[in-house]
C-alpha cells in the first residue's frame, strides 16, 4: 500500500509539473496597467494631429505660397491655444506633453521660414517656376482656370526655361574655380525643377479629356514645357551638381547650415553646438579604436584593428543560412534579457516579431539589416555580382550582425516600437532620433559593458558599430555645415570605421538622400550617450532597478531624453521648460 501511495503522489507531482509547464504563457497585460490616472493633452494632441493631416491633404503643391500662408495660420492658432490651457493644474505627463507641443509648433514655424529661405536661395537658378507653382496651387485649391491664360502662363515659362538653359550652358560648371552656383544651391533647384514638374502634370492631368476648352489651349504648350524643364534640370544635375561625375557620390539631400541644425537641436532638446556635438564624436571614436586595438591584439595581428577586423569579415555563413543566424541571435539577446531582469518583454511582443530579406535594389540604399517589428536581412541573390555578393556577406557576418539583431528586434527598436504604440501614443508626433536610435544604441553600449560579446570577434563586430554611430555624427553634422562633402564622408567610413567601399557609398546615399532629417545620424550615439548617463545618474545612483529604468523609459513614450530625465525624477516641468542638462561626462 505504501508503495502505491508513494506511486500515486510521483504520478501526481508529474502530471502537475506537466500542466504547468503547457500552461501557455499570459497574452495580456497586467490588468494593474489600466488603472492608468486620466491626462488631458492626449485628446487635444490628438486633434492637433488629425487637423494637420486634413489640411496637409488639400495644400500638396510643393513651395506654395497658399500652404505656407495656411499651414503659418495653423500654427499660430494652435500656440495659442495651447497657451490658453490651465497648465498650472497639470500633473506631469500633461505638463511634458505641453512643453513638446509647444516646442514642435515653434520648430515647425521656424521651418516654414527656412522652406521660404532655402526656396529663395535656389529661385535664380529656376525663376520661372513661381507662375507655374501658383497656377497648380490654384487647381488644387478647386479655383477655376482659363484656358488661354493657363496657355500663356505656360508659354512665358517656356521662353524662360529655354534661356535659362543658355544661360547655364554659357556659365562655368562645377570643374571651374566659381562655378555659376554652390552644388548645394544647384541640387536644391533641381529639387524644386522636379516637384514642379510633377504638381503641373497632376493639373494637366486634372484637365485633359474633362475640359476641352482649356486642353485645346495647353496641350502643345504644357508638352513643350515639361520637355524643356527635363532638359534644363538634366543640364543642372550635370554641369553644376556633377552627377555626371564618377568621382562624385550622387546624393539628393540638402544642407540646412549651422542655422538649420541648431533649430534642430533646439526641438530634440540638446544643449550643445554642432561644434560640440563633433568634438564628443571624436572622443568616442578614439576610444572606440583603442578598444579595437585591445581586440586586434587578442586575435594575434596586434595592434593591427584593420587586419583584424577583415579576418572578422570573412567569418561569413554560407547562403541560405543567413535567416537561421539571425534567428539565433534574436533568441541569443530575448534569453539574455530575461535570464539577467533588464527589461519587461510582453509575450505579444516575444512572439509577433517577423522577418524579410532586402532586395538587390534595397541594398544598393540599405546594405545592413533594417527593422522594427519586421527585421529586414541583408544578404546577396543569386544575380548580383561576385564582387556585391561578397561585399554584401563580409558586411552583414555574425560577428557585425550581433549587434544590428538586438538593435533592430529585442531589446531595440521591435520592443521600443510596441511600447510605444501602447503608452502615450500621442507622443509619436514628437518623433526624435535621439530617443528612437539612442534607444538602441544604448543597448549596444550596455551589453558590451556587460561582456554580451565575449569573444575578440564579437568585440570587433559590436565595436564596428558603435564607432560607425561616432563617425556619423562628424560626418553629417559637417555636410549640414558645409565642412565635408559625401565622398569625404566614405572615406571616413572605409578608413576610420573598416566599411566595404560599396556599403560605404550606401550609407552615406542613406544618410543624405533626404529621407531623413539632418539630425538622424547623429541621433544614434547621442541619445545613447545621454540614456547612459541618465542610467548612472538613477541606477548606479541606487534610486532604480535596471528592470525599472528601462520599463520606466518604455512607458513614457517617445521624448526628448532630457524629458525622459524629468519623468523619471517626477519633476513638474515649467511651461517655458529649457534644455540645460549637459550630459557628456
């Protein structure tokens, strides 16, 4: 009987263990998380948002004078009534969110002047798109048009254009010691040749087959014009941007100056100078090459860190084994975060993360992963080059890829991303690389202080990163500046940061094809700088857990991290709140 009954309880104890480890892991939040305490600005951000996007809808035609005296009027309604709110009675999520608003507005009426000057500037180049501008301001702002003065309107430009194009074939070019213009001013005014062209094609469009009067009229005028402006912005791209030019990196981004990138630093929050910025960026990267060094040394090529780092890049996996190590890795870095307690990871979020590979074409733009909650793997196809494809494998190895995995998934921007979109929403409008990429970067730099990457290899490849976040920074603040033109900046990248010549020339097309704003590249080493120094201050400094720092951070949503600091602290901030924190140890 004994025996039996010790049988029944082995028998019971497994069946209970058996239950408990099928007992699916939970799929829903705390319900503690929804007794969250009400906020006020949500809902008047909120309608801020979706007012913007209705006018932004109607007023599409690229420097009109129209948008910009609406969207002015816009802006300055929406200051005021952000000033008539009872901030005084605010807690502190709805006093940081008044701060942003009203640092966003401000940004934003400081770029309508910049829009205007930066116009201005190229107008001489094209000083025949004004009329055309208007006249497809004017459609789209459902006014009627003539069609024998749209014809004529469309003739006078046309004249224009034609002289303009003698003018530029007759003036000296971008090989003369002062070409006719800066090969700034020049791409910016094929810029504008560009979005004119196509605002007038959407009113051709418009117009052709549904008002016969008037496609009488333009037809033969419009069809001579947009030939006429293809050719003269063809010559532009040509004689004074040089994109006819080998020894030249075709680059479509436009320098705001230093003007431009302190109303930039000025709505992110940081109070240095771009001066500053890049003397903290060639501190980090000697640092970073020291630690190269250290690594280079491990390896047997001593001081070395080129060699080193080519053996690293020729650690390749063989073609179709690149999703299975990015796998790997996404799991290597999701069981390192729970088994050591740094950040909550929702189960939703652990399991919906996807994954796809870049195309050819992506890759020519994009060379490494990309992500958020679809990482985007880079890796050769069958019909590139032997050269791309081999370009392609050293860039993106195992060791490089160790840090690009837990940057673009877990803990990095999948996480960042689900979060944000879960808590304060509304802070999405105040989108910032700092927080975004610092995010991530500052991973990087945690776990590489916590021996994530044990091997010298590893080091290399983490350590590729973290300089190539330094170089960014010196090398796109000094082309906002003026200071470094993109063929420079690849230099940089091949010989201070050990990129292939091909990813080299991909990254700074990324950098300046002007996708992103002037300061996304330098967004990525500063914000981590100040998230670590935010750690030291809190963390370090006893007042929080690791666990609680950066679920903390998750649930405020996108911020400046100066703002992040002041929630962290449960600080009131002002109503006319400044950047002080000088974060940079």
């Amino acid at each position: 009987m004994r025996a039996s009954l010790l049988l029944a309880a082995a028998l019971a104890a497994s069946a209970a263990a058996s239950a408990t480890a099928q007992t699916p892991a939970a799929l829903t939040p705390p319900l503690a998380q929804f007794g969250i305490a009400q906020q006020a600005m949500p809902a008047f951000i909120q309608r801020y948002q979706l007012d913007y996007a209705s006018l932004d809808k109607l007023y599409t035609v690229a420097n009109g004078t129209a948008r910009a005296r609406q969207m002015q009027e816009f802006f300055e309604q929406w200051r005021a009534a952000l000033d008539a709110l009872p901030f005084d009675s605010y807690g502190v999520e709805d006093r940081i969110d008044v701060v942003m608003m009203r640092s966003q507005i401000e940004f934003e009426l400081r770029e309508l002047a910049a829009q205007r000057k930066r116009f201005a500037e190229a107008e001489p180049l094209a000083p025949f798109v004004r009329p055309l501008i208007d006249m497809a301001e004017a459609r789209r702002v459902m006014q009627a048009q003539d069609g024998a003065a749209s014809a004529a309107v469309l003739q006078r430009a046309l004249v224009a254009v034609r002289k303009a194009q003698e003018t530029l074939l007759a003036g000296a070019d971008i090989n003369a010691p002062k070409p006719m213009a800066s090969r700034s001013v020049a791409n910016r005014a094929a810029q504008v040749l560009a979005s004119t062209a196509k605002d007038l094609k959407a009113w051709y469009a418009y117009y052709e087959g549904y008002d016969p009067q008037l496609t009488w009229w333009v037809k033969r005028p419009y069809a001579d014009l947009d030939k006429a402006m293809s050719d003269y912005a063809a010559s532009l791209n040509e004689r004074l941007v040089g994109k006819a030019s080998v020894k030249l990196l075709n680059v479509t981004g436009d320098p705001i100056g230093r003007e431009g990138l302190m109303s930039a630093l000025q709505r992110d929050m940081i109070p240095y100078t771009p001066e500053e910025l890049m003397a903290l960026a060639e501190k980090e990267l000697a640092w970073g090459e020291a630690e190269l060094r250290v690594a280079s040394a491990e390896m047997g090529f001593g001081s070395d860190w080129h060699a080193a780092m080519e053996k690293v890049k020729t650690m390749y996996v063989t073609p179709g084994e690149q999703p299975a190590m990015v796998r790997r890795l996404a799991k290597e870095a999701i069981d390192y975060m729970a088994a050591n307690k740094l950040v909550t990871v929702p189960e939703v979020a652990r399991r919906s993360w996807r994954m796809d590979m870049l195309s050819p074409e992506a890759q020519l733009i994009s060379p490494f992963f990309l992500g958020g909650d679809t990482i985007l793997v880079s890796y050769p196809t069958a019909d590139m080059t032997h050269e791309q494809k081999l370009m392609s494998m050293r860039g993106n190895n195992p060791h490089f890829s160790r840090a690009t995995v837990q940057h673009e998934l877990i803990p990095g921007h999948h996480l960042q991303g689900f979060m944000a979109d879960r808590y304060q929403p509304q802070r999405r409008l105040f989108d910032s690389p700092f927080f975004v990429e610092g995010w991530a970067v500052y991973w990087e730099m945690l776990l590489y202080e916590r021996k994530f990457a044990v091997t010298p290899e590893d080091r290399i490849g983490m350590m590729f990163w973290r300089n190539h976040r330094a170089a960014r920074i010196l090398f796109s603040l000094g082309f906002h500046m003026g200071k470094i033109t993109p063929e420079q900046a690849v230099e940089m990248l091949i010989k201070r940061v050990g990129h292939e010549p091909d990813n080299a020339r991909a990254e700074v097309r990324r950098s300046f094809n002007g996708d992103y704003p002037p300061l996304y590249q330098a967004g990525y080493m500063v914000g981590a700088l100040q998230l670590r120094e935010l750690k030291r201050e809190l963390v370090d400094g006893g007042k929080m857990t690791l666990l609680q720092y950066h679920d903390r951070i998750l649930e405020g949503g996108v911020l400046p991290i100066e703002l992040v600091r002041a929630r962290l602290k449960n600080e009131k901030v002002a109503r006319d709140f400044k950047p002080l924190w000088r974060f940079y140890k």
